[in-house]
C-alpha cells in the first residue's frame, strides 16, 4: 500500500516518526513535507499535494497531520475525492473507513503521543470499506455536491 504523509510544524515530529513505523512495517511512504521543521510554515503547502495525489489514485490513503488535525481534515477535504476524517480514536479510525471509505486520516501532533497515533494509523489502514448499499448511496451524495462544486 502507497501511503502519502504530510505535516506543518505542528505534526512534523510526529509525522517522522509515523513514517518511520510505516516504513518499518512494509508500507511505501510518500512524503509530502515538510522536509524540516519550520514554524512559520503553513499546512495547505503540504496536504494540498497529498489530498491531490489521493484524489488522483498516486496513493492508496492519506495522513495528514497539523497541530490539532483540524486545519490538515479541512484542507484534505476542499480536494474533490478526498474523504479525511479527524481521528482521535479507535473506533472512528476502523469506522470512518468501513461506512464512509475515508481515504485520508487527520490527527493533531499536539494532542495524540506516537504510541496512540500508531494504533490509529495502523487501525485506519488495516479496515475496507464494507461497500454496503446505504454507506454507497451516502457517498453518492456527497460525491454529487463535489460535482457542483459548491455544497448548498
């Protein structure tokens, strides 16, 4: 599985140390930055590309990480395809996957510590969506105001 990451200041020591976890655990990692650790830097820079590159089927899923995870799941989620949902626990990492095929997974790198991130992205990566009728006809949804390009 090809795996994008990516993080401002906020997440960025985090997010190296999921993409090592990820590495060591047999998953390709996409990095998106940043590359070093800037505090004037901004999260659009980083999970723009990413949330593109998931939309675009260039990686399989998505982590996006700022300091509370609530600017990186917005910015994920102004990108058409892309499905990011703010995890801070367990059964939302496993359920936002099976019922409504979340493709990119935000998290706070000030609020969940490295073990607790782990078992989440682990938790995400490892669920499929179940394909139900009424998850699909949800998405379908959502997916028609993406193409009208303004949600009303």
């Amino acid at each position: 599985m090809r795996v994008g990451i990516a993080s401002d200041h906020g997440g960025f020591a985090l997010k190296e140390q999921i993409a090592e976890l990820l590495r060591g655990a047999g998953y390709e990692i996409v990095d998106f930055g940043a590359f070093h650790l800037s505090p004037g830097d901004d999260y659009p820079d980083y999970i723009i590309p990413m949330a593109r590159a998931v939309s675009a089927g260039k990686v399989d899923r998505g982590l996006a990480l700022c300091g509370s995870g609530v600017g990186a799941s917005i910015a994920a989620n102004k990108v058409a395809g892309v499905r990011a949902g703010l995890i801070h626990d367990v059964f939302s990492a496993h359920q936002g996957v099976e019922d409504d095929n979340m493709n990119v997974f935000s998290l706070g790198g000030q609020v969940i510590g490295p073990a607790l991130a782990w078992e989440l992205i682990e938790t995400f990566l490892k669920a499929r969506f179940s394909g139900a009728e009424r998850h699909q006809r949800r998405i379908n949804k959502v997916k028609a105001l993406e193409m009208l390009g303004v949600a009303h």
